[in-house]
C-alpha cells in the first residue's frame, strides 16, 4: 500500500467516520472502496464510449445492407483495426 493524505470537508469525514462503524471496517477501507468505485466507474464509460464510436463507424463503401444481420462481425473487424 502507498501511503498518502486528502483534505476532507467536515461532513464527508463525519459521514464516513459513522459508516465505517457501522460497518466495521476501516475509515481507509472506504475511501479505497470509493476509489475503486470511480475507477470501475471510469472503465464502463470508455468502454461504452467505444461501442458508441464502433457502432458508428459500421458503413462501409459498398453501402452494406446487411449490418443489421452482421453486426457482430462488422463489431469484431473494427476493434480489430485498433
């Protein structure tokens, strides 16, 4: 574990100072617990960012009429180019 420090507003301290009583856990328990959150949090957002720029990208130069029967396929090839 790395050690660092954050600044807090009284009320988030208070606040989290009581659940961790309550849960029996350690006040820096939940602050990793929240990190990981916001980084879970992160990753669905890039990774539905990607689906949305893919789902785009699926028009081809022959005008493709078959996207909605192959779409897994056309998927598959555009994250292969990245």
């Amino acid at each position: 574990m790395i050690r660092t420090q954050i600044q807090l507003d009284p009320d988030q301290y208070e606040r989290l100072k009581a659940l961790a009583a309550r849960r029996s856990t350690s006040f820096a328990q939940l602050v990793r617990e929240g990190v990981d959150h916001i980084l879970a949090s992160e990753r669905t957002d890039m990774a539905w960012d990607r689906f949305l720029d893919a789902a785009g990208s699926c028009r081809t130069e022959d005008s493709a009429t078959d996207v909605s029967a192959r779409h897994d396929s056309y998927l598959t090839d555009d994250f292969a180019d990245d």
